[in-house]
C-alpha cells in the first residue's frame, strides 16, 4: 500500500464511524483506532515494517544476566471471583446517561438480571444484565472504554 491509499482508508474509517480496523495485506500489518467524542477525531494509525525487513534491521541484543523475579505473597487470588464478560464488541458505559449515577461501584450487591453496564454497538445500546447474584470487587473497565468480545468487565464475589 501507497502513502495515499493509507490516508485514504483512514479518511474512511473516521467517517464511517467504525471504533477500529486492522487490516493485513501480504507482509504489512495496519490498525486504525478513532475515538469519537462529540464532533472531534482522534485517528491513530499504526503501520508495522515487514517482518523480513524488521529481523534484518534489528540490532544484536547483548545476553543479559537471568534475574529472578521476587515472588510476592500478597497477589490477589481471583479464582475465588465470577467474572462478568462482554457479550460484544462496542463502546461500554457504567451509567444510561452523563448526568445518571453508575449502574454499579466496587461493594455494590447485585442479583441475577440487574443491569450492570451498558455497551453501544452501532449506535444501539445494549443493556448487560448480570447472570449471576453476588457482590462486586473489581471493575475492570472505565466508562465509555472500548471493550471486546469476551472482555473482563467485572469481578463478582458471589458468596
């Protein structure tokens, strides 16, 4: 691809209104990523080199001594947690609107079926119930942060 193509695709993207796209043609990678907020654009554009190109021009790395890392007694054991995930890709917003209170914080108590986030995918919005009663510890994604299929969303004690 061509300098004018690339801007070509991200004039594109930006006006499409499509949160990311990662494109591969043959040996070169291209993720773009648009942040929409009101009316201005945010366009990030990512182009890797070949990866022939960048094993040939990478520099030979000094062996450096193995250090252990100090293992820490104090981790946080989830496996204990239910983790609430996202059903899709899209948008996530923790309140229905700029000026409502959070649907849930960290020591909120919720039930089976309680809306817990909205995500917005294409301009729909999508209440995330959750499937499971308990309380939440952890949130694991800020307000109107992309998320995708699958992502962590919440971390819920359900004892």
């Amino acid at each position: 691809m061509d300098l004018k193509e690339i801007q070509n695709l991200i004039k594109f993207v930006s006006n499409s209104g499509v949160a990311e796209v990662k494109l591969e043609t043959g040996d070169v990678k291209i993720t773009i990523r648009t942040t929409l907020e009101g009316n201005s654009h945010d366009i990030t554009y990512v182009q890797q080199a070949p990866v022939q190109q960048a094993v040939q021009q990478a520099a030979p790395v000094a062996a450096a001594p193995a250090v252990a890392a100090p293992v820490n007694a104090n981790v946080e054991d989830n496996s204990k947690y239910i983790t609430i995930k996202s059903p899709m890709i899209g948008t996530l917003y923790r309140k229905s609107a700029p000026d409502k209170p959070m649907f849930v914080e960290v020591g909120s108590t919720i039930s089976k079926g309680d809306v817990v986030c909205v995500v917005e995918a294409m301009k729909l919005f999508n209440e995330i119930e959750s499937e499971i009663s308990g309380k939440i510890v952890k949130i694991l994604v800020d307000d109107s942060s992309p998320v995708e299929f699958d992502q962590p969303l919440f971390l819920v004690d359900p004892s």
